[in-house]
C-alpha cells in the first residue's frame, strides 16, 4: 500500500508505503529530509521486510512484523519542519493505531517523533503493537527503562544500532584474519549511527581516520580522537571544528570516500555512492550503517573489483531488532544483555551470509535474499502476512 501525502500549509510532501503485513501488523521509522521521494520509501519498506525476517527465531518471544517506512520531504533543519512532522502523523493517525509502528530515522531522533505523535493525538508510534502483547503494561515499561540507559552519556537507544554495525565490521574482519588493530576506518556520518559505530570500533583497536558530516570531512592518519568529536557534535551530527586537534585535517565533503582505509562505513544518506564516485574508493570493505547508500550498478562495479559490500538490511538491522526483543521480552532494560545479544545475533547473521555468498559465488547482498526467501514461507505459514 502506498500512500502519498501533501501538507496543506507548506505543500510538502509525506509518503508512506507498506509492503507486508505480518499478523496485521508492519515495522519502519519515519525519515524527513529534502528530496525524500516515494520510490525511496517504497525500497526501505522492502528492507524492512527482510530485516524483520532476518532476526525471526521460532523459540524468541519477538515476533517478527511486517515491513513499512514512511518518508517526509522536508529540510528536517528548516523552521517548518515540525509542524509539518505534526501533521503528518495526525494524517497518518489511522495506520499508526492499527497497523503501522514506527520510530526515528534519517534526519529525525525518537524524542522528536514522541513528542510529535504526541500533539498529533497518538498514545505511541509503536501502538499498534501494543495488541501482540502478553503484557502491554509491563512491556511498555520494560522499553521506557531501557530508552533510560545511558551508557558514557549516551542512551542506549542511540548505540544498538552502531552496536551491531561495528560487531558486522569485527565478524567481517575475523572471518578475513585481519587484525584489528591498525584497520582504519572511515564513516560517513557522525550522527546516531555513524557515532556510535566509530565509538564501538575505536574501543574495539580499530583506528578511525576520516568522518564526515555536513560541513566536510575531518581526518587524521594517526586516528582521530572518536570521543572528543561525539562530545563536539550536535544535535544533527554536525562536529564544532574548534574541537580539533592540530594533526586533524579539514578535508572536502566526499574525501572520505577516498580514505586510505580497508572499511568504509556510509551512515548518514542513502545513494552516496554510484557509479562516478565509486571510482575513488580503495577501501576492502564497505559496511551499509545507511539505507541503501550504494546504488546497485555501483555495487557491480564495486565487487569486480574486490570490494565488498555488507548490506544495510543486515548491518544496520539492530536498532529495529533491539526495539522488539525489549519489548516482547527477550532482554531486559539493561546495556551489557543489550550489547550480547545484539553482538551475538549480528555475529551469526554475518556469519551466515558470508558463508552462503561464499557458497553460492554470490555477493553477499544477493547471500541475504537467499536467507529471508528461506525464512519468508515459514513465517508466513506461522502467521500469515495479512487480517
């Protein structure tokens, strides 16, 4: 079901596309920024799709749902953006209580939405869920102490993501018997998941050597100091460039794609990478933290020649998968169990997919597709994909 929406104060535009219901139910975040388009949310819902099949254990209590994603195009910076957020999800109100759950995404942080949903007379983003559960009181509660962990001063909620992006980089590098220290890294984005994967790569010995944000990028051969920079950001991501030190240097916008470093993680916007730029790029791996980053034609001329692409339905799969084992009660409101399990699951994931790419000479996107058209049936059987 796609959906497009205007905005009858600014005439923006809002989409919103369900790909799969499962028990009724469908999962995907909300992004706003400018040029959103309804083919762009049509392709993250499908990757919802499989990231929800992707984490489907028989014996968990998380059940998995049904993909769906919104998009709103809009300038998340300009001085209209929340109204125009607001009335989206009054418009949207319907799908949201019955079969839509969501939460944020590109240019959005889940305060925002909650506060928005909130004005726009909604109990949740996520109630649609609500019905799923064994214990909607106990639940609710269960996620709203784990949304209250901070860990280093940064919420829990803002590193599961990052968490499982780093532990994809870690099980690509062990598989390959490449050491971590001295592998240099650089990201695209300094935002909640770009951040919170250079954070868990640098505690790992890896060495981060380029970020970039929306004013540029900044590096440093020797390794840039992960921690002042995620002191320095705002709240878009954005690094205060009075916080760097005397070796780092101010580069243009797209020098991280050049790095001299064997991972490149693209976390901020999808499509950065094609087929002009992809060129410059001399990196060994290139690990998907954003949706949809490298364009598919790029990704061919990228695998011929060695480069490979861990794709963004599995790496970047844990936010949403840590949001329901929270709630269905797979795991408790705590950082540590939080952080095992999403490194174990990533870990077998990652794991599975190399070994079946390797298997069937295949890259490792289409290695993914194999493993959620194995899962889909079993799924659908169990449950069904619709009311």
């Amino acid at each position: 079901m796609s959906t497009t929406w205007t905005d009858h104060v600014t005439g923006r535009r809002g989409y919103l596309v369900i790909d799969r219901l499962v028990r009724g139910v469908s999962s995907g975040g909300l992004r706003m920024r400018a040029g959103c388009t309804l083919e762009e949310v049509t392709g993250l819902a499908r990757g919802m799709t499989m990231k929800e099949a992707l984490h489907y254990h028989p014996e968990a209590r998380y059940i998995p749902l049904g993909g769906a994603k919104g998009g709103i195009d809009c300038d998340p910076h300009d001085p209209e953006a929340y109204g125009v957020l607001v009335r989206y999800l009054r418009a949207m109100r319907p799908c949201i209580e019955n079969f839509w759950t969501t939460g944020e995404d590109l240019g959005l942080s889940q305060d925002l939405v909650d506060r928005a949903a909130a004005e726009a007379g909604l109990v949740s983003s996520i109630q649609a869920v609500y019905p799923l559960l064994d214990d909607e009181q106990a639940a609710r509660q269960r996620l709203a102490d784990a949304f209250a962990v901070e860990v280093g001063g940064i919420g829990l909620d803002e590193l599961a993501g990052g968490c499982g992006v780093a532990e994809a980089v870690l099980a690509a590098l062990d598989r390959a018997g490449v050491p971590y220290a001295g592998t240099r890294v650089s990201v695209q984005g300094l935002g909640t998941m770009g951040g919170a994967t250079a954070r868990f790569l640098a505690r790992a010995g890896l060495r981060i050597v380029a970020v970039a944000d929306v004013k540029g990028t900044v590096a440093n051969p020797d390794g840039l100091d992960v921690e002042a920079l995620l002191t320095a950001r705002d709240a878009f991501g954005a690094v205060d460039r009075t916080a760097l030190r005397p070796g780092d240097a101010e580069l243009p916008g797209e020098a991280w794609l050049e790095a001299d470093a064997e991972v490149l993680v693209p976390a901020a916007v999808s499509y950065c990478v094609d087929t002009a730029n992809q060129q410059r790029i001399t990196a060994r791996w290139i690990v998907e933290a954003a949706n949809m980053p490298v364009l598919p034609e790029a990704e061919e001329l990228l695998a011929a020649r060695g480069v490979t692409v861990l794709p963004d339905v599995v790496v970047n799969s844990g936010t949403n998968a840590w949001w329901w084992w929270t709630l269905f009660g797979d795991i408790g409101p705590d950082a540590g169990e939080a952080f095992a399990h999403i490194r174990r699951s990533m870990r077998s994931l990652i794991d599975q997919m190399l070994a079946r790419a390797e298997a069937d000479g295949s890259t490792p996107r289409a290695a993914a597709h194999a493993i959620v058209a194995d899962r889909l049936p079993e799924i659908a059987n169990r449950f069904g994909w619709h009311r």
